[in-house]
C-alpha cells in the first residue's frame, strides 16, 4: 500500500460521504429550535393523499407545520426547493461538482421527483381498503407510499435506458449515495423514537442486526471469493473484489476493497456497473417477493433485505417499498398498523455493514501486503485506515439518535416541546420522504442495462452468487437474529 500522508479530517469538505452529514445535521439543528419555540422548517412540503376528480393543490402537497401554513400548497413547495437547492449546490460545490450542470440537472430531477410523488399518492393507488370510503372510491391497489417509491424508479429507468443523452446531463445532479444517506441520518432519529417507545426493541434490534452481520459475512465472502476462484478461475484482485462487492455492501466495498489491494483502476469500475444494475433487479424483485412470500416476517424480511441489497441507495429504497407494502397489506387485512421497524432493520444491518467495510478493507490489506505481494520495502498498513474506510455519514446518523434518545432522558419536558408543529420528528420525517423519492429517481437515472454487455462471464458469476448464495444465506440468518419480532404499533 503507497504511503500517503493524510489527516484525520481528510475529505470533510470534500466527499458525499460527509455532506451526507454535513447536510442531514443541517436540517436536523434547524429542527431541534423547536424546543425553544422556534419553528423554522415548517416550510417543508409534504404530499397528501387525493383521488380522482377531486384534485386540489391544497390536498396534493401541505407545509409541514401548521405556523407555516399562509404559504400555501405552491408556496410551500417553491421554498421547499429554493432551501434545497441553496444547501445541495454548496455541497456540490465543496465537493468540486459542475455547480451550473449540477444546478440544472437537480432542477429538473426535483420537478419529475415531486411531479410523481404527487401522482402516486392517487387514492386509488396508495390509499389502503379500510380508507376507501374516506376517499370515496371503490377499489385499489393499496399500495401505500410504494407507488410512489415504484413509479419514481420506473420513470428514472426510462430516462436512464431510453433517452440516454438526457440521462448523461442529469448524471451530475443523479446522487443517490448522497441522498440516501442523508436520508439515514433522518433514521437515527425514527431510531431514537423507537428507543423512546421500548428500549428494549431499539436494543434488540441493533444486537440482532450487528450478530447476523457478522454470521453472515463469514459466510458470504469466502464462499463468493472461493467460487470466483475455483469455478470461474478469475484471479486474485479479481476474485477479491467481487467477493467484497457482491457480499459486503456493493460499490463501497469494491472500491475499497481495490485501494487495500492495489487492483488495477478498471476492475472496481466493471464490478461496480454489474452492482448498480443487479441492484435495480433486487429493489424491484425482492420487496414484492418477500411481502407475498412471508407476509407474517416483517423484521426477518426487513434484516434480509438489509444483507442481500448491495448499495446504500438500493437497500433503503428497496427496504422503504417493502415497509410500505406490508403495511399496507396488513392494515387492508387487519385493520391494524404497524409502526416502525422494517425499514429500520433493514438500515440497522446495512449500517452494521457499512462499519464492516472499513475493517475488512484493513484486513485486506494486511494480508495482500504481508502474504498475496510481499514486497521488500512494503509500507506498513496504519490503523488509521480503517478510519478513512469508515463510512462517515453514519456519524450523522449517530448524533441524531443519541440527541434524540438524550432529550429523552434528561429533558423529557423538551421531547414535546420538539413535537410541537414541524418539530424534529415531523419535519425529518417530510425530508426524509423527499430524499428517498429523490434517491428513487436518481438510482433509475445512472442505470443502463446496455452496460450488461461483454460482461458474460462476470455477470452470470454475480447472478450465481448473489441469487443461490447470499440471498438464501441472509434469509437463514435473518430468520435465525430477527425471528417473532414485529414492528411497534403504528
């Protein structure tokens, strides 16, 4: 491993990593002023629920706090993305984007994002059979917010597979990574609420995600590595990488796993492709699969999903339509809601995961320097680099929570002064939609299947390993951590 002189704070203005943080705990801060009485996000719009032939602007799209509401549906909306916009080009700009493509292109992914967010919250789409009557129709989908989450990325992957020279512009301003993870940020705090409701669940759920990670990749990575090796005689840095891509958490991973080894630059570049595209197939196959096939495993779904998804991006997003789905199949069955807890397992295992990529990247490292290239004169691995491999965004997602779960206990009289109007959890929750919807159509955007072709070999090995190895095996031991846990009551 070259030996690189770098500082601790390397890359904080720099990476998505942290404005994911930056950008998360921005808004949060600005929440938190509720506590004093101070409401100044309530400008954030929130989609509502409407049915055919009774459209109106004000039941189509709300402010999320009540002191905000002279703006209106429009003007809501409007401030929505002037805010928005301001805080994502500065990122862009730190992080040495083309601020003007970036500008442009976030503009228009912004307008089709809210254009379908709107559309998929038609009743006859989203409203579920027990509020029919509200909505006065007689049949739907009750597909809950799922419509919107699949129309976004069904209309992100036309433009990314047809109308390619469009997508090549929007490519600047098409983050999902980043807005992904400032999306998990907003998580901490639904954590932090979990843990106020039972703490006892808030801890379960991080042991059982953090053991069934680490079953699971002692699994995963030599089996993937092995068959890549003996089945597909591809080389070593080959084989390593998509051992870590297909196993541990997708581009991440490969791209981390290639720095500790030294692999030569196109090798995570082609594996990362197979990723992305593979990862549109789980995030649409596996959320309907899941639902139907185990319709009374919420949180073993939920934990599977978060080891079998490669990509922050695609995990959240598939973890977002599978919550949504069986909600809302089980409050058309039940009448009963559920409350939070899928979506949340599936980001508490990926998160486990993301913290697993700093140290096996460091453990690879160590034994590609010291056993695979021993070299006289090899610069020594330093600890710090687990450090540099450690994903920073869940810091972000750290603080939130703890601040959140710290109110609890030592101002609980500030937990309802929080509540009040657009307070953390109401505002969050309306950012945290947007930003998934947004993820959405960005994933879709920067998918092109032609890339599939000339990558026979190297796809039917990560089909193979992903579809009868890792998907089987995640099952197993989300089954085995996660079992009879179910949501909390919504």
């Amino acid at each position: 491993m070259a030996q690189v002189n770098r500082k601790w704070t390397d890359g904080m203005l720099t990476t998505e990593d942290w404005w994911a943080c930056w950008v998360g705990l921005l808004m949060f801060a600005a929440a938190t002023l509720t506590i004093w009485g101070v409401e100044i996000v309530g400008w954030q719009a929130k989609p509502g629920t409407w049915a055919w032939g009774d459209f109106s602007w004000a039941k189509a799209i709300k402010p999320a706090g009540k002191a905000w509401k002279g703006l209106g549906p429009i003007g809501s909306l409007i401030t929505t993305y002037v805010v928005w916009t301001i805080v994502m080009c500065i990122g862009a700009y730190s992080m040495k984007l083309d601020v003007r493509k970036f500008f442009i292109g976030w503009t228009i992914i912004f307008v089709i994002t809210w254009a379908v967010w709107i559309i998929g919250r038609e009743a006859h789409l989203a409203a579920t059979t027990n509020k029919w009557d509200k909505y006065g129709i007689t049949w739907g989908l009750s597909l809950g917010g799922g419509a919107s989450f699949i129309m976004a990325l069904a209309v992100g992957l036309i433009i990314g597979n047809v109308f390619k020279g469009l997508a090549a512009f929007l490519r600047d301003a098409a983050k999902p990574e980043w807005y992904i993870k400032t999306a998990i940020v907003y998580l901490g705090i639904k954590l932090g609420l979990i843990s106020m409701k039972s703490a006892g669940y808030a801890v379960d759920l991080l042991i059982a995600g953090m053991a069934a990670t680490f079953v699971a990749y002692m699994f995963f990575w030599p089996i993937v590595y092995a068959l890549a090796r003996k089945a597909f005689r591809l080389r070593r840095d080959v084989s390593a990488i998509l051992g870590s891509g297909i196993s541990i958490c997708g581009v991440s991973a490969s791209m981390a796993t290639a720095g500790a080894i030294r692999a030569r630059p196109f090798i995570p570049v082609a594996v990362s492709m197979l990723i992305v595209i593979f990862a549109m197939i789980e995030l649409i196959v596996l959320p309907i699969f899941y639902a139907n096939v185990a319709p009374n495993q919420p949180i073993v779904n939920g934990a599977a999903m978060g080891m079998t998804v490669k990509t922050d991006g695609a995990d959240a997003a598939a973890g977002a339509i599978l919550e949504e789905l069986m909600r809302a199949a089980h409050e058309s069955r039940t009448g009963e809601k559920w409350g939070e807890g899928i979506l949340v397992a599936a980001i508490v295992t990926k998160i486990w995961i993301d913290v697993f990529i700093g140290v096996w990247a460091f453990v690879l490292a160590l034994i590609w320097v010291y056993k695979v290239e021993k070299r006289p004169g090899e610069a020594a691995v330093g600890a710090m680099e687990i450090w540099f491999r450690f994903p920073k965004f869940v810091i972000g997602y750290f603080i939130a929570w703890f601040f959140y779960l710290g109110l609890a206990f030592l101002a609980p009289a500030a937990i309802k002064a929080a509540s009040v109007g657009a307070g953390i959890v109401q505002s969050s929750s309306s950012m945290r939609g947007m930003m998934f919807m947004l993820t959405f159509t960005a994933i879709g955007i920067i998918t092109d299947f032609s890339k599939l072709k000339g990558m026979g070999k190297l796809a039917l090995l990560y089909g193979i390993a992903l579809f009868v190895v890792i998907a089987p095996i995640a099952y197993v031991v989300a089954w085995i951590f996660h079992r009879g846990m179910m949501p909390l009551p919504g």
